[in-house]
C-alpha cells in the first residue's frame, strides 16, 4: 500500500483475541451492508446480487432473512420510527422487517438505468450517505449522495466506476470514500452541520497484490477498517497516516464489508462474497460468501440512525 501524504502515524495498533469465524455460511453471491443494531442486538446485512436482507442474532444464534424483488444495498435503522432505511437497485426506501412493507422514497438517477446503488451509511446528523455504481463495473457513472428524507438529496461526487464507503474519523471532519475499481482511498473535509464536503484528496492508494478498497468502518479509537475484494483481507489503519496497522486474513479472497458488533462492539463482523470466483475458485473456498467475525481488544463505534 502506499500513502502520497505520508504524515506521522498517531494510533497504535489493535489487538485480535482469537480466531476468525464463519458464523453464516450463506455463501452469498455479494454479502455486503453490515450495520450492527444497538436496539436489536443483531447484525444486518445484504446480499446485493442475491437480493437478500439478513439478520443475525449472536445471543440466540437466531438468522432471519427477506427477499426481494431485486438488489438490496445497504441499511440503516431509523432514529423515530420502526424499520430501516435501504437502497435498492434505484431508489431510496423504507421497510419495516416485522411486516414486510416497503415504501419506495426516491430515485436519483432516473436516467441512468444501467447504475444501481451500492454501499451507504448515516453520518452523526442522521444524513444517509450512499454511492452508485455502474452495474458493469466499468463506466464512471457513479456518484457519491447525501439523502435527508423525501426527496432532499444532493449529488456530491462523481465519475466512479464502482463507489464503497463512506466512513468518518473520529471527531467528524473528514469523510473517507473509496474509489475501488481505481484502488483508491479518498478523504475530502467534511463539515458537520451542513453536509458539505472539500476536495477530494487522495489518502491511501492500494497496490495491485492487495485487492481493491471495499467497505470500511471506523473504531472508536478513530482506526479505518477496510475491507480488501481480491486480497483476502481487512486492514486496520492510522486515520492521518493511513500507515497500517494490522491485517487480518480471512479464508476466502472476496471481502467486502465489516462493521464492529456484538455487546460490548469489540466484536468484527465481515462480509464476503461468491460473486467472481471460477468454479475451481469456489472449491477451494468453500466459506466464500459467509459472514465472518472476530474479537478485538478495543471497540468500534455504534452506527448513527436515519432521521429523516
């Protein structure tokens, strides 16, 4: 990995405890959309090209699953009322897990048919943060979007193949965002109140040996956790430096997301992903597309609610 700012390192590294695990083999074509429930204790996440929402309770072991009628993308709980914020192939929208309603919001590319939405999360102002990306992988018609409800949504940035991220540092003032298929880690200025972002600015630049950026997460330390698609991996990293810290291996080579869980949130969870291996690929990873975690001596940060 390389770094074009290289400035002095200020975290020290975490600790694993134990081994990684397979908690779900649900060999998911494209696990993606972890987001921990405080509320629920459980886990959710998706798998996009199964078209799947999960939920996982680590207590009771208990795994619940929804179907739907094409990509589900990402997840947020909402601040006031029951259920969760999602993307779907298009459109922003509600559904409520105990009845299976679903109410369509909005739709911010309604000329881009071959685009769908991909990763996404809520800032601390309950703002949603969610990219689009070129169903192909290949065209830079993706962008980066801010969702308030309704149909208050502002583009705020473009020209990205494939969109994953966002995450944020510890005191809220910069916005990590990745451009995967150019191997790229972004970090534009973010203000709080308002929204708004700076220039974007490179962070952190992966080299061909270690995949491409996937989802990310940050600790309660203010580390970046990313997920490596290729590389068989999440890595920890310095959130000025971007020097990494520690790299976690996984049994399967298609990583794609991770946020902290469990009751005290010292707990990783981690998505992986069938989608893109061959057959003799598949064989050789059977654990392909499960959701994974591990413990670690230190936390992660509970996930801010949708308010709007």
């Amino acid at each position: 990995m390389s770094n074009p700012q290289s400035p002095a390192t200020v975290c020290a590294a975490p600790t694993v405890r134990g081994a990684v695990r397979s908690v779900w083999s649900a060999q998911a074509l494209l696990g993606e959309g972890t987001l921990w429930s405080v509320r629920e204790q459980a886990l959710y996440w998706v798998d996009i090209l199964g078209h799947q929402l999960h939920r996982y309770h680590p207590a009771s072991q208990q795994r619940d699953s929804w179907s739907f009628d094409e990509e589900i993308s990402a997840v947020a709980e909402r601040a006031k009322d029951p259920g969760l914020l999602l993307t779907l192939r298009h459109d922003f929208a509600l559904f409520d897990p105990d009845t299976g309603q679903l109410q369509r919001l909005h739709r911010p590319e309604p000329t881009l048919a071959g685009n769908r939405f991909n990763d996404g999360k809520c800032d601390a102002r309950g703002r949603f943060w969610a990219g689009t990306m070129d169903f192909a992988c290949a065209a830079p018609t993706g962008a980066l979007y801010r969702y308030g409800g309704g149909s208050h949504c502002t583009r705020m940035h473009g020209d990205i193949a494939v969109t994953n991220g966002p995450t944020w540092s510890l005191d809220g003032r910069t916005l990590y965002f990745n451009d995967t298929v150019r191997g790229q880690v972004l970090a534009f200025d973010f203000e709080p109140d308002t929204g708004a972002l700076g220039v974007a600015r490179p962070w952190l630049q992966l080299e061909a040996d270690d995949g491409y950026p996937d989802g990310m997460t940050t600790d309660a330390a203010g580390r970046i956790w990313i997920a490596h698609w290729g590389a068989a991996c999440v890595s920890c990293h310095d959130p000025v430096s971007a020097a990494e810290l520690l790299r976690i291996p996984l049994p399967t080579s298609h990583i794609t997301n991770c946020a902290f869980g469990g009751a005290d949130l010292r707990t990783l969870f981690i998505t992986s992903a069938c989608s893109g291996l061959s057959a003799e690929q598949l064989l050789e990873q059977p654990l392909a597309g499960a959701l994974f975690c591990v413990d670690l001596d230190s936390p992660g940060l509970p996930a801010h609610y949708f308010a709007g």
